[in-house]
C-alpha cells in the first residue's frame, strides 16, 4: 500500500478514534460523576449520609453493568444508539455504549477516590458547620482530586481499548481500520500501524495523566 494512502487512513482512523474517546470521557464522567460521589457518601460505614438499602442497589446496578463484556453491551445497545443517533453502526453510534459501558468504571473510581480522604478533614468541616453539600464540593472532590485525574487517565486508555474492539462489529476508528483493512484485505502494514498508533496514544495519555496528578498533588 502507498505510504501515502496508509497515513491517510490512519489520520481518520486516528480522528475517529479520538473524537470517540474524548466524547465518550465526558459523557462517562456526567453519568458516573454522580453515581460514584453517591455509593461514596451513602456506605454504611463511612459514608457523611449513610443509606444502606439506596447504597446496596446502586452497588448492584455498576455491579451488573460492569459484569457485561463490552462487545456483548454493545450489541445490545444497538436499539439506544439508533433512537438517540439515528444509526446503530459508526463513530458516533459507538459513543452510546462507550460512555454506558465507562460509566460504572468511572463511578467505582470516584468512590475509590473519595473514600482516600482523611475521615479527619471531613470531620473538621462538620463541626465547623458544613452543609453534606458542601463538604462533597468543598473537602471530599478538591481532596481527591490527583487520584480523580488518575482515575479520569485509566479511564481514557480503557476507553481507547473499548474503541478498539469496537472496530470488529464496525465503531469505527483505528480498530475498524485494523480489522477490515488490516485482518480482512490482508494488509498486516495497516494493522501494525493501527496498534502502533494505540500503542502512541496509550503512552501519552497516561504520560499528561501522571503529570498533572503529580503537579496536583504538590501543591496540596
């Protein structure tokens, strides 16, 4: 294949696969940012408002959406991406299950997260008077916040392997370009660009992620 034609493949496959993830990230954190910060604060053993029996179903509901393979809650995401994009194959039918399938990810980190805060700095903000709200706003979320940006980082990366498999049931992207014109049309140079450029994103991601947890934890 024409070296040419091989980097223009791979640039829209890169593009796709971006425009994927960085969507997907976004809608996982608005769906998970909330479920996490409420399996956090409703345990029964160290939660500010401790509700045991609300606490047990949503542990039950990310429980079971995380059980599903990907590929498999794809599939049976197909009727939703349809309804809310019109077509249940491509990049944009792809970000429907990615952010569904992140979200119960994302929501066991942020409680992970949460629950690594001092139980003193909570209980200095109680007694000095503080609403629930306030203290998840103003203690619990800035006092995590470098392990939130780890979680956030992982986050990304297993998107961007979630991505990937969704290439074999046509998402789109950089794992549809190995699969059907890598695997497929048996052009092995097109597949080893494709991971190499996984490989490439992987490493920087987690490269800007580690950074800034590290600059945000120096400054606490």
């Amino acid at each position: 294949m024409d070296f040419a034609v091989l980097c223009s493949l791979v640039g829209n496959a890169t593009l796709q696969t971006l425009a994927m993830v960085f969507i997907s990230t976004i809608f996982s954190l608005i769906l998970g940012l909330p479920l996490g910060v409420l399996l956090c604060v409703t345990d029964p053993a160290t939660g500010i408002m401790a509700k045991p029996v609300l606490n047990q179903v949503l542990t039950r509901i990310v429980n079971v959406l995380r059980s599903f393979p990907f590929i498999i809650l794809m599939i049976l995401l197909f009727p939703l991406s349809r309804i809310i994009v019109g077509t249940s194959i491509g990049t944009t039918a792809t970000i429907v299950p990615l952010s569904i399938a992140a979200a119960p990810f994302v929501a066991r980190i942020i409680e992970t997260s949460l629950k690594e805060v001092e139980p003193g700095v909570v209980q200095a903000a109680r007694a000095m008077g503080s609403t629930n709200f306030q203290i998840i706003c103003k203690v619990l979320l800035p006092e995590a916040l470098p392990s939130l940006v780890s979680g956030v980082t992982l986050t990304i990366i297993n998107l961007i392997g979630y991505s990937a498999m969704a290439g074999a049931i046509g998402g789109g992207g950089l794992g549809d370009l190995a699969i059907r014109y890598g695997y497929q049309r048996f052009r092995p140079e097109v597949m080893v660009a494709a991971v190499i450029v996984i490989l490439l994103l992987v490493e920087i991601i987690q490269f800007v992620g580690s950074k800034i947890s590290a600059t945000l934890m120096a400054k606490r």
